[in-house]
C-alpha cells in the first residue's frame, strides 16, 4: 500500500499551472492605442518563441478572448509573449534593478501608446507600451 501526500497550498499550485496551460496570448493585434491593463506575474516562461509571462488580470478582471476555434471566453489568467514593445519597457522599466526582468508578483501596468506600422512585407505591426512595475522587495 502506498502513502500519498498533499496539500492545499500544493494543489492551488497545481490548479495555477493549469490555468496558465491553458490562458490565452495577448497577440501584437489585441492591442489599440490607448488599451490598458494592469496584471500580477504568477510565472515566467522560456520557450522556442522566446521568453513569455502567465498573469493573473486586475484591471479589467477579466477580458474576453477569441479562443482557437474561434469562440469568444472570458479569461482571468492570460500570457504575454515575446512582442518586442513589451520587452523594450521593460528594460527600460527596469534599467537600474538588479533583476532586470519580470519576477513573480510584479504588478505590472502597461498601457499601449501606439502601434508601428512594419516595414517589411510579411511582417506585422508593432505596439509600442508605457510600463510601470510594482515589484515585492523579495524579488530583486
């Protein structure tokens, strides 16, 4: 017979990692100038597209989103990828940190201020983003 283990702080973990499994990416073309969300980071992520963050929404609290077969949900937990925008404000953001990329329990604002139309045929638009971050004093 074998003993199994477990605890609540284990399983709500466990139920974090599925939610985030699962949470929509905010793509380059969900944004408009002028949108707005703030958000706290529950996990950083590396893949083959580069890094990316799972976020739990604060405002708004949640967003409807186009899934993959094309059908509108409401999502409280979302990923955001690799957009280049993003990752310039937060250099910047983040310029005199020690830990100069986003930590789990950042709150983070971001605002777009614009969009970047490309400059090469095949290529998309760009958002360009005011940050701000509110970062726990244990994760520098």
């Amino acid at each position: 017979m074998r003993t199994l283990t477990g605890s609540t702080e284990e399983g709500q973990e466990l139920a974090k990692r599925e939610q985030v499994a699962d949470a929509p990416f905010l793509s380059a073309g969900f944004w408009d100038e002028g949108t707005e969300i703030v958000f706290e980071i529950l996990s950083t992520h590396k893949s083959s597209n580069g890094p990316y963050i799972a976020a739990r929404l604060m405002v708004p609290p949640t967003l409807e989103l186009e899934g993959k077969l094309g059908e509108v949900e409401e999502h409280q937990t979302i990923r955001i990828g690799n957009l280049a925008g993003v990752g310039a404000a937060r250099r910047a953001a983040l310029k005199n940190e020690r830990n100069k990329n986003f930590a789990v329990g950042d709150v983070v604002k971001l605002t777009c201020t614009g969009i970047t139309a490309a400059t090469k045929k095949g290529y998309s638009d760009s958002p360009n983003f005011a940050m701000e971050i509110q970062r726990p004093e244990e994760a520098f």
